[in-house]
C-alpha cells in the first residue's frame, strides 16, 4: 500500500490504495512510500517519501529548517539522537549543515557554501582524489589572509616522485601564443620599507653528506630553442635573475652554477648566457660584483680543461655605429697600496703556448685586439712576466696577421688621453737583463716595428736615465732597425698633421744633436750628416709670375722639382719696352712664419751679367734687375731659402 497526497484547489487530498487488505479493522494504517504531489502520480518506489512538482508551471523547492549560528550552537544537547538532522545556517559561514553523531551530542559538517568547496573538509580520504574540470575554470581566493601560508601543501613521508605535480601533453598550442604551466602573478603598491615581494620562494635544507639539494631544478628539451629558466624584469631597479649563497662553510661557494654536458657536434655549448637588449644607457649581459674576501675576490673566474678551451670569451656582433666591446672589465674604487685590476688573466702549465689573455678583433673599420683605458694614476695595458726560465719573455706581445686591404694593421695600439700631467699611449720598462730594451718590435712586408700617434701630446717618447757606472757604452732613448731586402727600410717613421704647428721630429734646445750616418758631431753642431746630402722634396712646385719689365711677351717657369727651400727658376725677357726693377715673383707653396733669407745664383752667361737683388716676405720673394734687360734673352737663377 502506498499513501498519495496530491493538490486539489487549496487542500491537499491523501488517498489510500489498498494492495491487499489485512488488519482492515485495526486502527493503524501503514504504507511503503509516501509522496507529495500535483497530479496524483504515484511517488517513486525508490524512495520514502518522493515529491514531484512536475506538473507545477512555477517550479518550487523544498525548504530545510532555517538556523541562526547562535540558534544551532544552543542545540546541544539534542532532544533525542539524530544522525544525519539537516539545518541551513543563515549568517556566519552560511550553508547546509549535517549532524554525524549518533549521540544527542550533535557534531555539525559543513556540506556546501554559496562560495564554494570548504577545503578544510578534504581529511582522510579513502581513495585518490580527482577533480575533473574539463573546461571549466578552478580559481582560488584569499581576501583578507595575513598569516604565513594561505595554502599549503606539505608530506613527511615522501620519498620519491613529486609533491606537486603539473602536466600536460596538449599539442594544440596557438601560433605566436604562450601557454604556462604555472602562472605567478603579483601586484599591489606595497609601501611598508624593507619589505620583499618574491613570486616563487623555494628552500631545501636537507642535511647529509649524501645529500644533493637544488632549491630549483628545470629541465627542457625537444623545441627549436630550449631555456630552462627564462627571466624578465621590467623595473626601473630590477634583477632578472638574483642568486646569494649566504653559506659560511670552507668549501667552494656558488651563488650560480651553470654546466652543460654533452656532445652537441657543431652547435655551441654555455655554461651561462647572457643577453642584454633595449635602449638604456647601458647594457650588461652579465654583471658580476665580489667583495669582502680576505684572499681574492673576482667578479669573474673561469676556468677550462679541454683541449681547445677558452677561460673567457667575449663576443660582440652588434652591427651599430658606437662602441662595440667583446670582454670589458672595470676596477673602480680606492684600493690603498693594493693593486687594482679590471681584467686578470693567468695561464700555467706545460702547453707549448699560455696565454694569460687572448683577444681577437676582425671584419670593422677599425679593429683592437686589446684596448685599454684609464682614468686616474694608472695602465691602460700592463703586462709582466716573472719567468725565469731561458726562452724568450714578453710581458706585452702583440701581433697582426693577415691582409689588411688598404687598412692598417697595428700589433699593439695605445692611446692616451686627458688632462693629467703626463700621458702615455705606450709606456716600457727593461731592466736587469744582458741587453734590455723597452719596446722591441718587429714587422715584416709593409709594416711599422713602432707606429705611435697623438692627438695632444708625443706619439713615441723614449728615455734613457741613470748611471751608466764604469761601463760606459751608448744608450739610446729611441732605436730604430729596419733592415731586409724591401724596396724601401725605415728605421724611423714620423708624421705629425692637424694641428696649426706639427713637428714630425722636434729637437727642442738643450735636447741634444742629430746625427745621420755617424755617432760624432762637433761641439757646437746640431746636426751632422756623414756620407750623405741634404735633400729638399716637395710635392707641388712655387709658383713664378713674370713682371711687365721683363718686356713684352716676356715668360718665365719653375723647375718642377723645386721646392721652398732651394730650387731653380728661368725668366726669359720679351721685345719692345725693357725696364729696370721688378723682373718676376716666385710665390712660395707653404707660408713661412716670418720672412726668410734669400740666396739667388746665376746659372747662364746671361744671367750672370745681370746685377740683381731680391727681397723676400712671408709668401714670396722678387727678383729685381738694376739695369733693363736688352732682347729676348734666357736667364737662368738656383735659389736657396732660410727662415731664421
């Protein structure tokens, strides 16, 4: 028998079907199931009591008893045990409640919020649990939360595998699109001083000499370009990547640790790798500060054990127009007594060659090996060697291979620049050994052994101090050698230009005599030539203007190797009217700085029957006739001039 009540206008009308009948006449009636509905259907046999509001145009629900959390708290004890007794809290954490205590002592469960999945429920599972979203979005909030870990996630019996493990095998990502497996996100204005905002924090402190920790390990593999960590910051004072090792142990400390293993056959390997990009002032691909050490303290060490290896390895391959630096190091600061360095280099062992620092520049217009600066009391380029051994030493050595094209190609290149009191592009120093000389150098087809410039100052400076004790011997400042079978040897090679005065070579007054060809001047010579001449070059001649004394038609010319020192002149006199004076002005191609000195000679008959005389200014000098030339004749004059 089952018991149906259904609506009928405002009532509700119960009917009894009797499935057999039995007991008829006792009072008590009883039914399997029961049900509440609108159309006198019978309630589902699956359950007691079944309420079908299907036949109801506006749906409606069943209303649980409505509780305060004061009004649930007060009911303990229950009147009677009922496990399984359901209210519905109004206020506080709002929601269905379930009594699990088969007791009249109630222990109230938290079934549902209208906010979500209470997670402090999820206790003592029996199985795994999954949550199968698909896709639908799972989003976690903690408005409000002030203490240490607003979700954690913790095991002590882990003893393998992960904690925390995200994967995904989709192929499906978007072109020109990201996909993160992780996403960190954190924003705000903090405004509390000294405070540290860290999106991901991680810290292993197993303990053991067994024991390896990394507080991060990333892998990645199989894509076209592959990072394990990739690193972004854009902040005005910001870090990519910040690594400290705080360690006070006595064994090797790493604050970053790079490797890289494996055989990669044409590729190239980095430990690490650096990439500095924008338009900031300046750009570090990487930046690395050390300080506080009672021994050494390197910004940078690196170290090699291969066969073909290189410590450090610095390369630019920027295409613009300002300075491009492969490897630069820096010292700055006030190191007392000690020795400050911007860039160390050392190389030991029994190799056939050490390098303490190798450097390479190629394929610009201008191209330095090794380029050095300072701006204080200091080296651009110091090298030593100590070595005591018998080979050659060189504290300094550089070199220039290959065809330079119409370039120039410079072994060693030092300039010097400033307003200290003395700057040298290049300063060397030889002492204690048979033979010592400060700068030794040699080239081969086409070279410079010395080629010095300077743009303020003294391109190549040499200078011989001290006593020569009982010894005696020559000592010279500078040494010059050019010797072989080229078609032209110079020792030396001065150029001096640009400036209102250039002197290519400059004896200055008490600065000593200059010889050529011969080590012996008499006392008061200042220059002595032996086994040799004096020879005036210059490119483009004087020029020679005739004088309309010298007749009509009248011509003359100047010898083309003559310069504005000595030369040869031709005037030829026209017909008609002669007259004494002014015959013609030779027009000299460089301005002296006062008048000079005038020699004139005659070189024909017909003009050594001439009596003349010349006078001279800064630009030129005339040449004057006492009495007027008679016919068209040639006269021919050498000339010699000197400033003074």
């Amino acid at each position: 028998m089952y018991t149906n009540c259904f609506a009928k206008g405002t009532a509700i009308v119960c009917c009894i079907s009797f499935l057999f009948l039995s007991g008829f006449l006792n009072n008590d009636l009883y039914a399997q199931n029961a049900g509440v509905n609108f159309n006198g259907a019978a309630p589902n046999i699956s359950a007691a009591f079944d309420i079908n509001v299907d036949a109801l145009g506006t749906k409606k629900g069943l209303l649980i008893p409505r509780v305060t959390l004061a009004q649930r708290t007060v009911m303990d004890p229950l009147p009677a045990a009922a496990q399984g007794l359901i209210v519905y809290q109004t206020d506080d954490e709002q929601g269905f409640y379930y009594n699990t205590s088969s007791t009249t002592t109630p222990s109230w469960s938290f079934l549902v919020s209208n906010t979500g999945l209470r997670w402090d429920l999820l206790q003592n599972p029996e199985g795994d649990l999954m949550m199968a979203h698909g896709a639908h979005q799972t989003e976690f909030t903690f408005d409000g939360f002030t203490s240490p870990r607003a979700f954690s996630i913790s095991s002590n019996s882990i003893t393998k595998g992960s904690l925390l493990d995200l994967s995904s095998n989709s192929t499906a990502g978007g072109e020109g699109l990201r996909t993160d497996m992780l996403n960190i996100y954190r924003d705000g204005a903090n405004t509390n001083t000294g405070h540290i905002a860290t999106g991901i924090y991680s810290q292993v402190v197993n303990t053991g000499d067994k024991s390896t920790n990394y507080g991060g390990f990333f892998s990645v593999s199989g894509g076209n370009t592959n990072t394990a960590v990739m690193a972004e910051a854009n902040t005005g004072v910001g870090t990519a990547v910040y690594a400290r090792n705080t360690s006070s142990t006595p064994d090797d400390q790493y604050a970053v640790r790079a490797e890289t293993s494996g055989n990669t056959v044409a590729g190239n390997n980095y430990g690490v790798l650096g990439s500095a990009y924008g338009g900031s002032l300046n750009n570090y691909g990487g930046f690395f500060s050390a300080a506080g050490a009672s021994g050494n303290n390197m910004g940078v060490r690196a170290e090699t054990d291969a066969d073909f290896g290189i410590g450090v390895y610095g390369q630019n391959t920027s295409a613009g127009t300002g300075t491009q630096i492969g490897v630069k190091g820096v010292k700055l600061g006030n190191t007392g007594s000690a020795l400050g360095i911007g860039v160390q280099g050392g190389a030991n062992g029994t190799a056939n060659w050490n390098y303490g620092g190798y450097f390479s520049a190629n394929e610009a217009s201008i191209n330095y090996g090794i380029f050095g600066a300072t701006n204080s009391n200091g080296y651009g380029v110091y090298g030593q060697n100590s070595s005591e051994s018998i080979g050659d030493q060189y504290g300094v050595y550089g070199t220039k291979t290959g065809n330079t094209g119409t370039g120039v190609g410079t072994g060693v290149y030092g300039i010097a620049t400033g307003s200290g009191s003395e700057n040298y592009g290049g300063r060397f120093y030889a002492q204690d050994g048979t033979q010592n000389v400060g700068v030794y150098a040699s080239t081969g087809n086409g070279g410079y052994g010395v080629y010095a410039t300077s743009y303020s100052g003294i391109g190549v400076y040499g200078s011989k101090t001290g006593n020569l004790g009982s010894g005696g011997g020559t000592f010279y400042g500078i040494y010059g050698q050019a010797t072989g079978t080229a078609t032209t040897n110079v020792a030396g090679y001065f150029v001096a230009s640009g400036a209102t005065t250039n002197y290519g070579i400059m004896v200055p007054a008490g600065g000593g005599k200059v010889a050529v060809g011969t080590n012996i001047a008499s006392a008061n010579a200042i220059l002595a030539i032996k086994d040799g001449h004096l020879q005036s070059q210059q490119t483009t001649a004087p020029t020679i203007v005739v004088n309309d004394n010298a007749g009509i038609g009248a011509s003359a010319s100047v010898l083309a190797t003559s310069s504005d020192v000595a030369g040869n002149f031709t005037i030829t006199t026209g017909g008609g009217v002669w007259a004494a004076g002014a015959q013609a002005t030779i027009t000299f191609n460089k301005t002296y700085g006062t008048s000079p000195k005038v020699i004139i000679l005659a070189t024909n008959l017909n003009a050594a029957n001439k009596t003349i005389y010349v006078t001279s200014n800064t630009t030129s000098f005339t040449i004057f006739f006492t009495a007027a030339a008679v016919g068209s004749l040639i006269h021919t004059f050498n000339y010699i001039v000197i400033e003074n």
